[in-house]
C-alpha cells in the first residue's frame, strides 16, 4: 500500500470564500435534483432512521418540498402503510380511491379506517356488481340513525359525478357550483375510475406556487428503504404496490454484492421508480452503483453524529472529501449525489453542495422535531426526544432492517456487533421551522457566493482550508450565551 497518500477533509476543516452577487439572496433558488430524473424544491431529505422518518415526518418534508425515506424497521405491510398515508394526505385525482359496498356494516367501515390509518372521511359505496350507488361522508356517519346498521341506510344516494379525464379545474368548479366535498369519476358502466377531493383540488388549484413535492398526480412524493439481497424482494413489491415514488436500497456499505444486485433488480423491474444506493465514500463505489443503473448515490461511511463506524470498525472518509470524490467520479453523468450525515448546523449544507452533493439527508437536526417517531422525554425540567443509530444495539436488537443494513441477520443478539449509540437531543418544534432556518441559511449563503442557483454553487464555489484556531473563530465565543438562537445552539 501507499503510505497516507490521501488528505481527508470534513465540514469544520474548511469555509467558503465570499464573491460578487447581482442579486439579493430571496432571489437565488434551492431547486435541486433529487435523483437524475427527479427534481425537487429544496435540498433536504429527513434520514431512513426508525427515530426520524414514519409518515408524520415524510409529510412534513415533502409539504417543505423535500422528501422523507420510511425506515425498514417495520414490517412490510406496516412500511407500506407508511408510504399510502404519504400519498394519500394530498391528491389531485385519486385513482384508485378505497370504495365500500352498499351492504356493507357501519361498524366495518369503521374499522377499517382504523386499520388503515385514514384520515379522510368521503367514501363512494358500490353495489354488488361495483357500480356507483352512492357517497358516505363524515356526517353521515355522525348523524346516522340508531337503528342503521349498512351503510345502504345513511349514504346519499346518486352523488353528482363526472366522467374519466375531467381536468383538475373542471372538478374544481363542479364541486364548488354543487357544493360537494367529493367527486366520484365513473367510466360508461357506471364504474368508480377515479375521485376528486375538494380540500386537496382547492390546496392545490388556490396555491399553484406552493412548495409541496407532488407527483404528476399532485400527490406528495415519498420514498422508502430496502436491504439488498433477495430477503425484501417482497418488500418492494409493496411498496410499489403503495405508489412510493423512490427507494433507497440502504446499507452500511453500499459497494457491495447484495446492494448492486438489488439496485439492478430494482432498476430492471420497477423501471417507474427511481433508486438511490449506498452508502458509500469513494468515486470507485459511486460509479459502480452508477453502472448498476441507480439514479442517485448516497455518501456517508460514519460521519453521523450517533454513528460509531469510525471507531468500531476503523473505516471511512471524512465527509467533504467523501463527497467530493463521488461527485467527481459521477461528473457529466447525470447521477445525483446525496451527503448523508455530519450536516449539524445550516452552515454545512452549502459546503456539502459546493463539493458537490446535490441535496443533503438529515437525522440528528430532524430528530428532534414533533414529527419525528422519536419518544419524547423529560430531563432536567426540558424536553428531549430519543434519538438512536440505525446500528445502535437497540435497534439491532428490535429490526430486521437495521440487522440487515449491518450484514448481521443471522447473529444472536448476543452476539450483536453495534455500529452506533442511543442518546436523545433537545425538542426543536415542527419541522417546518427547521426548514425555515436551514432554506434561509443556504439562500444566504449563495448570496454570500454569488451563485444564483446550486449547480452554479457546485460550478463557480471557492474553500479555504481552516485551522483550529480559524475553526473557534467562526462559532460564538468569548461570551456566555444567554439565549438560543433557533438556528444554533452549542
């Protein structure tokens, strides 16, 4: 071997060189691509980690317009819950909305709600042969008669309906002109082919400028996790069956056999969605995942701040120079580049993206959100949130997911070799107000470059390494701090 040819170089080691802008930052745009056929608003996805992404949180980033990864330490039915609750928080036009039958219970309705996680209240009731006979609603529900038992008893009979291709702002004007919250598309048999909500076609049709994440369907976008190697085989089918847009086939080391097989397998047989492997730190490793067909490669070997590689297993690149060298192996190639771990502060999202990554996966800074899974706990008089590594002993021991991300699926749990700790971190409110302080963090910071747009950040952006003493200028010092501000805190 070489002797140390290689210098490795994290956020803290370096800083960004300030240059001319003919513009004020409000004006620069944090569009970015999410994998090469994806784009999406903001450069943010929340981490496939069971303390940070279910469908609270995954909603909540998309809305933002990022996106969340569903962790794959649930069951696969239960994952794929997850990701229906995602798209069906917002529609458009719901293509296959869940439909009752006329003689079906009050109570099987019910519970089947319940079952399924729904929020929504309009249901079309069919009768025996599938065909529209009615709607159930809300308060239909509430005010329905004692002595009703089918849903025959309390739907309302011959709804208003249109046909196959109404357009969003035709469904739009007919709710509003009948005054109905609900309207059902039915082919030339009479057949539910489709279903309008007017809270959703409203959301969409009175904010065109939001900055949701929505597919062409107007559905919010939402992606989820997967093992390499046959073992969640089924898992995807699942989960494409619950229209998840993207999958990231996740693994402590992406630059592996099981990864690339599953990216192929993936790519061959699920061509609709996109795929992001890894993780990985070396352009080798991100061109061999290229060569597999993935849309997007994610770098990060132990820059996390619960994460124990480094150490345990003595492996791994410090997380700029990681970056950079996926980036450059990838350049010209369309593939985007995730950074995945490490980002602690906003001020480390810029250099993420300057060395080349396309958006940046969080944990620790989402952790601590209301939408995270997480418990949240009392110390000390102030709330925490539990937080905890995909390889920490606690989540071996209670997933297959985690157990198979670190290659031990087969070992008892007494012999469990943990890559990661447990700990918890300070409650920060709603997502929404992280995204807030980190979107304006980076729209600074390219005003601060004078670079409009991220790929003009990757293209044109200057470091200057940092020493130690650089370093401990650059954070609040010489004073005792009082107050938290909402986007620091020591």
């Amino acid at each position: 071997m070489k002797t140390f040819p290689y210098e490795g170089l994290t956020y803290d080691d370096v800083t960004l060189v300030t240059q001319y802008a003919d513009f004020l930052p409000d004006d620069a745009s944090l569009e970015t691509k999410l994998t090469s056929r994806t784009m999406m608003k903001i450069p943010f996805i929340s981490a496939a980690m069971d303390t940070v992404t279910e469908a609270p949180m995954a909603i909540a980033m998309a809305i933002a317009g990022g996106i969340g990864v569903i962790h794959k330490n649930l069951e696969e039915d239960d994952q794929a819950k997850e990701v229906a609750k995602v798209k069906n928080y917002l529609n458009g036009m719901i293509a296959k909305p869940i439909c009752f039958h006329a003689n079906d219970d009050i109570s099987f309705l019910r519970a089947e709600k319940k079952r399924m996680g729904l929020k929504f209240n309009g249901f079309p009731v069919l009768d025996s042969n599938d065909r529209l006979v009615g709607m159930i609603t809300s308060s239909d529900m509430r005010f329905a008669p004692m002595e009703a038992k089918k849903l025959k008893d309390v739907m309302q009979p011959a709804p208003i309906t249109a046909k196959p291709g109404t357009s969003l702002k035709k469904a739009y004007d007919l709710m509003r002109a009948a005054k109905v919250g609900k309207l059902p598309l039915i082919d030339k048999e009479g057949r539910v082919v489709g279903l309008y909500s007017f809270t959703d076609v409203e959301r969409i049709i009175e904010n065109p400028n939001a900055a949701y994440n929505c597919d062409d369907k107007f559905r919010l976008r939402v992606s989820a996790s997967v093992s390499g190697g046959k073992g969640d085989l089924t898992r995807m089918e699942k989960l494409a069956e619950a229209g998840v847009d993207c999958v990231v086939v996740d693994s402590a080391h992406g630059h592996s056999k099981g990864i690339m097989e599953m990216t192929k397998y993936i790519v061959k047989h699920f061509p609709k969605i996109d795929v992001i492997a890894g993780n990985i730190a070396t352009g080798e490793a991100a061109k061999a995942l290229a060569k597999c067909g993935a849309h997007a490669v994610k770098v990060g070997i132990g820059p996390g701040s619960i994460c124990t590689t480094r150490v345990v297993c003595g492996v791994g690149i410090p997380q700029l120079t990681a970056v950079y060298s996926a980036a450059k192996a990838l350049r010209g190639s369309g593939v985007a580049v995730i950074a995945d771990g490490g980002i602690k502060l906003s001020g480390d999202v810029p250099k993420a993206l300057a060395a080349g990554a396309d958006s940046v996966m969080l944990g620790s800074v989402l952790a601590g959100t209301e939408e995270s899974p997480g418990e949240k706990i009392y110390s000390n008089g102030r709330q925490y949130v539990v937080y905890r590594g995909m390889g920490s002993m606690a989540a071996l021991k209670n997933g297959k997911g985690s157990r198979a991300r670190y290659f031990q699926d087969n070992e008892s749990e007494d012999d469990l070799v943990p890559q990661g700790i447990e700990g918890m971190v300070p409650y920060s409110g709603h997502v929404k107000s992280i995204m807030t302080q980190f979107c304006g963090g980076l729209k600074a910071s390219l005003g601060y470059c004078g670079t409009k747009t991220i790929a003009e950040l990757q293209e044109k952006a200057k470091f200057y390494r940092v020493t130690a003493a650089g370093q401990r200028e650059a954070r609040p010092h010489d004073i005792t701090i009082t107050k938290e501000a909402p986007n620091y805190r020591t």
